[in-house]
C-alpha cells in the first residue's frame, strides 16, 4: 500500500487513463521489472474454465510455474494442495459464467483468499489474452494490486438469494403462461379480457376452468363474476361468444396446466424461503458513526416529531404467502417499506441481492455507485465525449421499478421524483430517483435511522426556497436586489 493507503487500482482509477497511459501501463506490465509496487506477493492466478482451469504462480516457486487441471472435484482438491505446496495465499480468478462457483468454495475452504474479478476490468487494462497465458496475465495484474474483488454475500444469505432467484422465474413463467391463455381466447374471439383486468383472477379463472369443463353457455359463464368486477353480467355474457375450436382450447387447457405448474412450484418456493429466512439472525439497530452526516430525509424519532407513516401497501398476487414485511423488519432492524414506493417485493430483493451487512460500501455515495446508479462519463480534453448507459443488477432494476411507481404520490418521495422528470426526463429521472432511494436504503442499514415523510409541501417549499437563492445570486451579480411584492 502506498503512503495515502491506496492500492495502485484505487490510484489508478481515481484519475481516469487515456489511450496513451494505458499503453504505457501496458507496456510497463510487459517489461521485466514495471517499476509497480508489489501488493500481493503469493499471487496466483486462474483462468477458468467450462472442461479445465489453467493455473499460474511466479516463477520459481515450481518447475511448471502453469499447470491445467481438470473441473473434477478431485482436479479442484488437488489444485488446492499444489497452491499451498507453491506457498500462495492469495488466488484471482475470473466470473466466468457459474463454471467459478465450485472452484471458488474448494478454494475458500481451504484457507485461500479468492479474489472474483469482473472480466470488464481486466478488458481495460490489455494484455496477452491466450487461453494458457490468461492465467500469468491475470497473476501479474493481481501482484501489483490492479483488480478489485467483487462483492459476494455470506453463505446464509446466498441461499436465500437462490430460491428468491427461483421464485422469480417461476413468476415470469406464470406471466407467460396467463398471456397464452389471452391468446388463445382472442383466436376464438372471446373477448374477457376486454371486460375484466386480468383473466388470472378470480372471475377469469372462474370462467376459463368452466369453459374447459365444457361449459359453453356466456350467461350461465358470466354468472362467475366476482362481486369487485366493474363489469355487468351482460357485457361479460357478450364477450363469451366466440368460435369455439378444439385445437385452440387444447392450447388453452395446456396454457392452464402450466400456471397450476408455476403456482405450485411458487409456493414450495415460499416454503423453502420462510425457513431460510427464519434462521437469519435479527438485525439491529446501529448508532451513527462519528462525523456521519445525518441525511437529508432521515430523522431518528423522538417525541417532538410525528411517528413514521405506516403504508398500507396492498398485497400483490405474486406475493409469498407468509408474512414476508415482518420478517423483513425482524432481519433488518428496520421497516424498509416505511419509504415510499418500496414495498416488501423490493425491500426482499435488497435483501436477498445483498444481505443487510452494507460494509463493504464505506459510504452511501460507494454504495450507489457500486449499484451502477450514477453517471459514468467519459471524458477527453475536459469534454464528456460520451455518456453511456450502464445496466446495473437486480438491486438497481427493482430501485428504478420502485422510482417509477411514485409518480402520483402524494409524498415528498413522489414530489421530488416529479421535479427531477421536469428537468431531466422519464429516463434518467427514475435512476436518479433509483440513486436516492439506494441512499435511504443505506442509511436505514447501516443507522437504524426511521423513515419519516416531511410530505408533498415540504419539498415545494424546499424548492422554492433554492429558486429564490438563485435568483438573488443572480442578481445580486448583475448589480441588482430582489424586492418582495406585497
């Protein structure tokens, strides 16, 4: 480390490299001695592989500083005891589809320090990229500190992020399967779906199992109406009048089958996550560190303040059937779904991505960053060139989503996401918002803070206020003073 206690990555990165500096890196990296200051000695690094892996340690430490092993389990034990017999302590390997996954647990068990790089990283820096050399480029990189680790969660939340992973699925493949029965009525011209909101609820199922029973009479079909749908018996009745083709409700009983599928599928999933939620261990409440700010929107609760709004979210379809928002609290330490538009769906989405430990993020502005939420320009002769867009993960996509919903919120959450539309647009308003609630997000963690909504008024009058100083600034720059009309 150097004397401000950076790695030459984090120096590196700190002031974006132009074409030319990289081509001096590179060719400083290629030479016998770079001139680079050492981070990790007892590197080694791992080029993986769908059938092998190719493993490189500095030379000398054995005849055959690379070696290929196979993708057995037996290949992956005994790569781990000729590291250790080289003296490496820590390996760099690749996130290479899921083909890392078993070699990073062999390794991890077995006393290493895996670092998981993005391959994106190692893109930018270029090198020798054969598939046997891969492995010593990626040693060397690593040697001199120029690859960051990625972020991966603990065991116990790992698990909870693969049944909610397959739970999704399952979701979308429900979805799928209610569009397929949409089809397939409208090629009978049977036009439910025209009269009711959803053909998966109560009526449209209702009527959708009749009509595979064999039922075809439309009043004796619009008899299933649900009490809470807007439409009489009478347009239902007129909407079920279609040619009826055995083909087609082949399709449709097929389409049934698959939701019955999907939902019971969702349900064992249910099962599965209630009892790994279970186990996680209760969150709690985190003072703020010394010289924190405490946050814009962010209050702890006292007596003089207004107690947190509780938002009675209606409960979605697709929602787990045991009590997700309470053992989201229990987890957390705090009620997530206390900010607007984040509701259980979400607050369970964070979780299940990320876990509620957010220290591997030293600050909120980190932790943004890291969730892709904030703009990456490019930048020559002090232009931006070019700005692109980044994807993001699931963490950021469910953010965006959350953003978007509070568009006719009567909140200072739904305010201030309008204000940014004016300015900015739909687009970029809703990562911008994203990038606010990301924050929140991370105060609540990390702080214990609650959430307390100051109200649609509030930000106007915040709002108000920065036009108003503005404008004085403005003038008072140009000679003049604002004067009040009475």
């Amino acid at each position: 480390m150097s004397k401000a206690g950076k790695s030459t990555f984090e120096r590196l990165q700190s002031g974006r490299l132009n074409r030319k500096q990289r081509r001096e890196l590179t060719r400083r990296l290629c030479s016998a001695d770079p001139g680079l200051e050492v981070v990790h000695r007892n590197a080694a690094g791992i080029d993986v592989g769908n059938e092998s892996h190719f493993v490189a340690v500095p030379p000398g430490r054995d005849p055959e500083p690379v070696q290929e092993f196979g993708c057995w389990t037996a290949d992956l034990h005994r790569m781990a005891d000729w590291l250790q017999g080289c003296g490496i302590e820590t390996v760099v390997m690749q996130s290479t589809g899921v083909y890392w996954v078993a070699l990073y647990d062999v390794l991890a068990k077995r006393g290493l320090k895996v670092f998981l790089v993005n391959a994106r990283h190692t893109k930018n820096l270029p090198g020798r990229k054969s598939d046997v050399q891969e492995s010593q480029w990626l040693m060397k990189l690593h040697t001199y500190g120029l690859l960051r680790n990625s972020f991966r969660p603990p065991e116990d939340i790992r698990a909870v992020k693969t049944v909610w992973r397959l739970r999704d699925r399952h979701v979308k493949e429900a979805g799928r399967c209610v569009q397929h029965m949409q089809k397939a009525l409208t090629t009978m011209n049977v036009q439910l779906a025209n009269v009711i909101s959803d053909v998966s609820g109560v009526t449209g199922q209702a009527i959708i199992r009749a009509l595979l029973r064999g039922e075809r009479d439309p009043y004796k079909l619009a008899q299933l109406r649900d009490g809470r749908i807007q439409a009489s018996e009478e347009e239902i009745a007129r909407s079920l009048e279609g040619n009826w083709q055995e083909d087609v409700l082949f399709e449709l009983q097929q389409a049934v089958d698959s939701y019955d599928f999907c939902q019971k599928q969702m349900g064992e999933c249910d099962q599965r996550l209630q009892k790994y939620l279970a186990v996680l261990p209760t969150g709690a409440v985190r003072a703020n560190s010394p010289g924190e700010p405490e946050g814009e929107a962010l209050a702890s609760p006292s007596g003089k303040e207004k107690a947190p709004k509780k938002y009675k979210s209606k409960k979605t379809k697709n929602a787990p059937a045991f009590d997700l928002a309470a053992e989201l609290q229990r987890i957390c330490g705090a009620d997530l779904t206390t900010i607007d538009g984040i509701d259980v769906m979400t607050a369970q989405t964070v979780v299940s991505e990320l876990g509620t430990d957010l220290s591997p993020w030293p600050t909120e502005g980190h932790f943004a960053s890291w969730l892709q939420l904030c703009p990456s320009p490019d930048i020559s002769g002090g232009k931006v060139v070019r700005q692109p867009s980044r994807r993001g993960n699931r963490v950021a996509a469910a953010l965006r989503m959350a953003a978007t919903t509070l568009l006719r919120s009567q909140t200072y959450l739904g305010a201030k996401y309008r204000w940014l539309r004016t300015r900015l647009g739909a687009p970029k308003a809703a990562k911008a918002m994203a990038h606010y609630l990301a924050r929140l997000i991370y105060r609540m963690l990390t702080r214990g803070q609650a959430w307390v909504d100051r109200g649609m008024k509030e930000f106007q009058h915040k709002n108000q206020q920065r036009e108003l100083a503005t404008l004085n600034r403005k003038a008072t720059a140009m000679g003049y003073r604002l004067v009040a009309v009475a």
